[in-house]
C-alpha cells in the first residue's frame, strides 16, 4: 500500500532495492524524485527516509522515527500494520515535499503538530 501510493505521486520514479553486498537479491523499492534519492521500503516494511540533519534531530526528538545508524542524513520506521504504514505515508510526503522545495518552517511545523506512532 505504501509502495504504490508513493509512487502514485507527481515525478517519483521508483526503481529495485537491491540487497547490500548482493545486486542479485532483491530487497524491497527505491524512490526517486528527479535524481534525489526520496527514500526506499525494504521488504521486511522497514522504511529509511533521506532528510537532512536537522530535520532528523526533530524527527527523533518528537519520536517520530528512529535514527539511522550509519548515515547521519537518513531516519528509519518500521511499517508493522495499518497505523505504521499511514505514518510511513506521513513521512514519505515529508520528505516529498521537501525535495520539492516546501519551506522549512511548513517542515517544522508539520512535525511539532505530528503525533507520535503508539501515543
């Protein structure tokens, strides 16, 4: 449900996911908008989302994702049943938009407003 509503979106251009240290092995979806890199869906549903540093340090504080251990610019969430994959939704548009130019304050705003999964 998450891969294809993302991919419904005006200039994301999805792509395979391939397995780190075997490009044989499939592992979930890339998307892109133009050649920025959005984010990607394993297929275990875990979702890492490229944003920047700033951006994660509010995500994390809020709660709202969890960070990515081995990039400093990236957050991660589990998509676990039905009310993960809205927040996953949630996410993605996020990070859409702000590959799509939405101003920084609108950024911020959105996620002093967002609610927590399990609150």
């Amino acid at each position: 449900m998450v891969s294809a509503e993302v991919q419904s979106w005006p200039g994301v251009v999805s792509a395979t996911h391939w397995l780190l240290h075997d490009p044989t092995q499939v592992d979930g979806a890339d998307f892109y908008v133009g050649e920025r890199e959005l984010g990607h869906i394993h297929l275990d549903g875990e979702i890492h989302l490229a944003v920047t540093q700033a951006l994660r340090r509010a995500l994390v504080k809020r709660k709202l994702v969890e960070p990515f251990r081995w990039a400093a610019d990236w957050v991660q969430f589990p998509i676990t049943d039905r009310k993960s994959a809205q927040h996953a939704l949630w996410l993605f548009r996020l990070g859409y938009d702000r590959l799509n130019c939405a101003s920084r304050t609108d950024l911020f705003q959105r996620i002093e407003l967002a609610v927590a999964p399990g609150s």
